[in-house]
C-alpha cells in the first residue's frame, strides 16, 4: 500500500480521518459511490471540502493511487468529483488509480479552486 507522503492525516482539529495508517488484514474496504444530500451537517461538508482541497494541492490534474487514502471518505466524492482513472476499476484495490473531474470539483467546491 502506497503512503501518500505529506498528505495530511485528517481535517485540522476534527476527527474527521484522511488516510489509513495500515492495511486492512481482514479485506480492503471498497470505495462506492455515496449519496450526499442536502441536509448534510456542516462539520460533513467542511470535511469534504479540506478532502478535495488535500487532493487537488497534492496532486492536482495527474492520476493518483488509491494507496492509503481512507475509502470512506473518497466514497463521498467518488463517481462525481474523483472518477475511476482505469477501466475496469477495481474498487477494492490499494493500487486502484483515481482522478479529479476538475469540472465537477469546481462547481461542487468553489472555494477550494479560486484560491
């Protein structure tokens, strides 16, 4: 399992988590797509936004490895801001290569991409 190296481990002063420490023995929590809807807590929504902010500061447009980022929460993203970079994907895989839909990102998270 790849380690993102200078990827930050969770939100600033929330638990909510960013990335794994180790792999799972007992099998590799999929990534599947998660509805977000309207009513989500704001803590929820911050949470997604500093995820998508960490994505695109480390690794911009270019394709990246699932490696130990944490699959829950990619899964709040997943089939519309951070697309499947392989065909077939393999949704249970460390080596699983992920990228932003830069266009969806953007309209999604507004904030994040006019810094």
């Amino acid at each position: 399992m790849l380690k993102h190296r200078g990827f930050p481990g969770r939100l600033a002063g929330t638990d909510f988590q960013f990335t794994i420490r180790r792999s799972n023995a007992k099998g590799i929590t999929p990534i599947t797509v998660r509805e977000r809807y309207a009513d989500r807590r704001p803590a929820d929504r911050r949470a997604d936004a500093g995820f998508m902010a960490a994505l695109w500061e480390h690794f911009g447009e270019e394709p990246f490895e699932r490696g130990n980022l944490d699959a829950g929460r990619i899964s709040w993203l997943f089939g519309r801001e951070v697309i499947a970079a392989e065909d077939p994907f393999d949704a249970e895989s460390y080596e699983a290569m992920l990228v932003i839909n830069i266009s969806r990102a953007r309209a999604s998270f507004p904030d994040v991409f006019d810094q």
